[in-house]
C-alpha cells in the first residue's frame, strides 16, 4: 500500500510479478482523507483477490486492474 502513483504505471510495475498493489489517490493526504480512502477499500479485501492485481483507491471509488485468467 502507497501513495506513491508510480506504482500505478503497469509499464514499470506489471501487477502480475507483484503479491498485490494497492496505491492510494486521496485529494489531499490529511488524516481525514486518509482514513476515508482507507475505510473504503477495507470491505474488498474480503470480496476481490489482491494477488496480482493493483487496486486503485480514491476518493471516488477504487479501479481495480488484474489480468484473471
């Protein structure tokens, strides 16, 4: 899990050779949007596989990217 949007580049980090990318896009990183984005993918993580997927979160919703056979 990262804030750092250069994980979010499938070209430099395919999601497929990684255990699971998780980046977090809140619109500003106060404690507040934080705990928000946070909060909103906590119930996926019982429902979609993060095994070589990249989830990304924001403050809209979370796009998930995986290639399932």
């Amino acid at each position: 899990m990262t804030l750092d949007v250069g994980f979010a580049d499938i070209r430099n980090y395919p999601p497929e050779q990684y255990p699971g990318l998780i980046v977090l896009r809140p619109n500003s990183q106060s404690r507040n949007h934080l705990v928000q984005t946070i909060t909103r993918l906590l119930p996926l993580l019982d429902t979609q596989p993060i095994a070589k997927a990249l989830w990304i979160v924001g403050e809209s919703g979370v796009r998930i990217h995986a290639n399932n056979p």
